[in-house]
C-alpha cells in the first residue's frame, strides 16, 4: 500500500485548490494511505476529510526553524514511500529532501527540485487553472484528468449555519490579504445597495476583517445586512457559501471556498487575471473584471500594497 504525503504550506486558497489532488490520488488509489503537510491556521480546513489519514501541521510564525526540524522529523517518522510537493518555496523543499520517501515529486522553480527523483515544469499565463497544473504533479502516479478541489463541511458546521439559512441570503467577502486583489470599499457599498431589501447579506471574513466590513455596513445603511466577520471558522463559512444565492468574492481564498463547495459566485478581478489560473470552478459561476484596456494590469501574478501607478483603475473602474 503506498504512504504518501502531500505538501502545501502556502496560503488558505492554495491548500482549497490542492485537495483536488488528494480526491485523484483517493480515486486512482484507493487504498494508498494519504496524509498532507499544511502550515498552522490551514488545518482545519481539512477537518472531517474521509481522505487523509492524519494532517501534518508546521508552525512558521513563532520559532520557524525549531519548528522546521521537529516537523521534518514527524515526516520522517510517518516512512512515506511517496511524496508530492506542490509548493515552490525552499521550506517544502527541505520538507521533501529529508522526508526519506523513496520518490520526491515537485515543480521545476522549487529551489531544491534538483534533488528530486521527479520534476515537472510549472508554467503561468498558458491559460491553465492551478489545478490541472498541481495535477500534472501525478502524470506517473495515476492519470490527470482534471478534477475539482473539495472540502468536506460536517454535521456541525451545517448546526452552526442553519439559523442563518432560514430565509434567502447572499454572502460578501470584501477582504484580501493584497490591496490591489481587493475591491474598493465604495464598490461594496454599491453592490450591498443594490441587492433586493427582502434577501439577507451576510458580511463574511476572519477577526482582522471585522473593522472593514463595519465601515462597509455603516456606510450603505442598511437594515438587511449583517457582519459575520470572525464568527465562523473556515468550514462553517463553506457551509454558509455552499447554500447562499450568490457568493460575492475577490480573487482570495473565499473564492476556492466556493470552488470545493460548488457554491454559485461571482468573483471580482482588480490586479490579477483569470489567466494565471486562479478562476471558480463552481457551475455557477460569473467573473466580473474592468472594461477598461489598461497596460498597467497585470501588475503582477500576486496582489500588491498599493497600486504602482497610484490610480488603482483596474479596481475602480469595475462597473457593479
């Protein structure tokens, strides 16, 4: 029976995409022992998965290199025969090279792929989703056919949520990590007004994005809307997304809740573009981007602080 481990330590959206790895390697092997490396704060989006044997957990935010030891020792200790590294940062690099598999897969542009038994080419801006790129990782491993990511919200996660189901509603998640990834605030206000009096919105978001959404909601003055900023986990958010009428998101991690959930979204694209590979995969899904022909944009494959030409129009010029 093959033991492997699957490596993604980056941020909450890549490790939603990256389950779609795991639903392949389930359906190609469905005896093989599955397990996956995430950082601290990631974890518990894979609560309740029927497919992982166990969830490793590496803490890089306080004492990142004890830390990266006493993990690579956990790896060790677990004998994966097989391990999948679809991050390209050197941390995952170490993870890999140390874990003891007999077989270490990773992308080309990881610092250490050269002590990789296999490696594959990462390519941006083909056209291709993040998805089907992680699952060219599996060419010799099982077939990569494409395959959507999914997450696994539990009975208590629906407990949580059901009192805010019991009429029509819609989700909103104003925030992203990068400014520019970021609808401006004004333009929510706008999108909240214009929403049907009789359907509830719900502002949703970590802790860090409660001061945001209250000034969203004191500015468009509503009565039917409401903050949920940091009273829901992630799974519970899945929930609530899974069920909604309409999702509305940036291009950040909400957007691949929707994507594991097959909830209906539409999403917002200021900086980036749909191209690199970071679309919904929902069936109902909308992408809502400028009509304006910038030179400008892409600015970059990741968001910014700010926006380098100080006008942000490629936010501002997104007609709601």
């Amino acid at each position: 029976m093959k033991n492997i481990l699957v490596i993604q330590t980056a941020f909450l959206g890549d490790v939603v995409l990256a389950t779609a790895v795991i639903e392949k390697l389930h359906a190609c092997l469905p005896d093989a022992s599955i397990s996956m490396l995430v950082r601290k704060g990631n974890e518990s989006l894979l609560k309740n998965h029927p497919f992982l044997k166990k969830v490793i957990v590496w803490d890089k935010t306080k004492n990142k290199i004890p830390n990266l030891l006493h993990t690579i020792g956990e790896i060790k200790k677990e004998n994966f025969d097989t391990v999948i590294n679809l991050q390209r940062f050197f941390s995952s690099g170490l993870f890999t090279i140390f874990s003891g598999a007999k077989t270490k897969i990773g992308f080309d542009k990881n610092p250490l792929s050269f002590l990789f038994t296999q490696k594959v080419k990462h390519v941006i801006g083909d056209g291709r989703h993040e998805v089907a790129r992680n699952l060219e990782l599996l060419a010799s491993v099982c077939d990569t056919k494409f395959t959507n990511p999914k997450l696994y919200p539990g009975q208590e996660n629906d407990a949580k949520t059901a009192s805010y189901k019991t009429e029509k509603y819609v989700t909103m998640a104003p925030a992203s990590v990068w400014f520019t990834k970021q609808l401006p605030e004004e333009k929510w206000v706008e999108l909240i007004r214009k929403q049907d009096k009789n359907l509830k919105i719900f502002l949703i978001g970590g802790p860090g994005d409660t001061s945001l959404c209250e000034r969203i909601l004191q500015t468009a003055s509503v009565s039917n809307a409401v903050n949920l900023c940091g009273k829901l986990n992630l799974l519970d958010t899945a929930s609530l997304m899974r069920d909604a009428s309409m999702n509305y998101v940036n291009d950040s991690g909400p957007l691949h809740l929707a994507s594991a959930t097959n909830a209906p979204v539409t999403a917002f694209f200021c900086s980036t573009i749909p191209a690199f590979g970071f679309g919904p995969l929902s069936a109902n899904s909308i992408i809502v981007e400028t009509h304006e022909k910038l030179t400008c944009r892409p600015c970059g494959l990741h968001g910014k602080t700010a926006c380098p030409e100080g006008h942000f129009l490629c936010a501002k010029s997104i007609r709601i």
